[in-house]
C-alpha cells in the first residue's frame, strides 16, 4: 500500500474530486425537488440525499485501484475489533450539514477523507450549491476552487491580537459558545462572528478568514476527518481541550471530543471558557 506517499495521495485526489462532485449532482437532484426526512437513533436528521451521495461515494470509492474499507455516516458500522485493524481506511459523510439541506441555506457539504494510521493524509470537502471546493494531501498543500475558477492554494493566518474572528455554527449556537465570545471581549476586541454551516467552518479558518471554529460540542469522526486535512495542509491545527491533535479510530465510539480548529499561530483557547 503506497497511497500515503505525496505523489501517491496526489495522482489520488482527482478520482476523489470527481466522486465528490458526482455525490454533490446526486444531492443537488433531491435539493431542488420536494422531499423530506426522517430521524435516525441518535436523533439526527436524514434525507434520500444523504442515501444517494453515501451510494455514489461508496460506488466510486470500491471502484478504485486501492480496495480500502469505506466507513461512512450511512453504512453499517463495523465493530472496534474489526476496524483497529485498518491501516488505511475513507472516513465519509455523504451530506455534512443535514439540518443546512434541510433549511435550504445552501451550507453542506461532501467530505471524503482518506485515513492513515488515525491521521487524516486526503481530504475533499465540496459544497454542491456554490460549486466550491477544498481539497488537500499530506505533503502537498491545501486548495480551493470558487466553482469554475483555477485551483489557489490556501494558508491559514497567524493570529493577529486584539483582532479575532471566529467561525461559529449556523445551527448548534449556544450558551458556552456566547461564553466564549464574551471571556474574548473582555480580553480583546469584540471578535467577529461568521456563522456558517457543515465543515465550511474548519475551511474558514484553513483560507485564513477566520482565526477559530470552536466546537463545543458532539461531532462524529466523519465531520471533521477531511476538513481536518485542508486544515493541516494549509498550516492550521484542530486540536482537543487539551492541544492534542485529533485522531481516529482509536476507540469504539466515533464520536470527537470538543475542540478548536484555528490558525496558524498556536493559542491557549481554551482558557476563554473558564
């Protein structure tokens, strides 16, 4: 298996953009038409879209050269003893942002990630309603494309005190999240907010438009996983409470712990909640 080598993970990443963008044509199909949802176990909502882009992107992925496993939001979970033994394996969420589908606000996202080792080395995040893409690969920087436009790549800023600007949810806004704005205000200038939905947050902060996305809150692994990737690339961190850099599939749950997604200057963040 070499697909961890950069010229690897770059000859990887058209295919990837191409199934992404295929999923994206197949979510755009129901957007536009009428449809509605259902809830799933743990409460979160689902649409024939999700169904549809996990079905593209799981099609698109088998049919690669690399027959890796392919854990997605919507496939049957295999279990912990089976899934450690995965060196290589895609982290998917087929429509990343539901609630946003859902609104019609335009703010989801296809995010494919390839894993290696717990590290996320391949990221495509694509957004079907702006044609905007972010991709990325260990090694070989992070990019956006604005629709039809040339590839640029992206840097995330460093960190320029008083001035903050943070990237906060569209739909989960909340009590610690004002908390946090507030500890920064009294500490700095008033930050600016951005809000917006999916993974375009941790985007945000890799094309140094924003300083930090503060999750504080439940996300799963294949939330972040390929945001985590054009992140990195682009000179960003997404770390815990801690500062530890997230990794996956180290445990049974799939669920990340609370963390930051922030530029390029390290910064104790989480002192802002205390």
């Amino acid at each position: 298996m070499t697909t961890d080598t950069p010229i690897a993970l770059q000859a990887l990443l058209p295919d990837v953009i191409r199934i992404a963008k295929e999923a994206g044509k197949a979510i755009m199909e129901v957007y536009q038409g009428e449809f509605s949802f259902t809830r799933k176990a743990d409460a979160s909502p689902v649409t024939a879209a999700d169904l549809a882009a996990h079905e593209v992107i799981e099609k698109g992925l088998s049919a690669l050269p690399w027959q890796l496993p392919v854990l997605s939001e919507e496939s049957v979970l295999a279990p912990y003893f089976v899934r450690q033994q995965w060196q290589h394996y895609w982290l998917v969420d087929p429509l990343d942002g539901t609630r946003e589908f859902i609104k019609r606000n335009g703010e989801f996202t296809v995010n494919i990630a390839l894993i290696h080792e717990g590290i996320s080395i391949l990221g495509v995040v694509y957004a079907p309603v702006t044609g905007d893409l972010y991709y990325a690969a260990q090694g070989a920087g992070a990019f956006h494309q604005a629709d039809q436009s040339e590839p640029r790549q992206i840097h995330a800023r460093a960190l320029a005190l008083p001035h903050i600007t943070i990237a906060g949810s569209r739909s989960h806004s909340q009590v610690r999240m004002q908390h946090f704005t507030d500890q920064l205000s009294r500490n700095y200038s008033p930050p600016q907010v951005i809000s917006i939905g999916s993974s375009l947050k941790i985007c945000l902060v890799a094309e140094g438009r924003a300083d930090v996305y503060p999750r504080l809150g439940l996300t799963s692994e294949w939330d972040t996983a390929a945001g985590q990737c054009v992140l990195e690339q682009a000179g960003g961190h997404l770390v815990d409470m801690a500062g530890n850099r997230l990794i996956y599939n180290s445990k049974e749950s799939l669920l990340n712990p609370e963390f930051f997604a922030c530029g390029a200057t390290p910064h104790a963040w989480q002192l802002y909640l205390e």
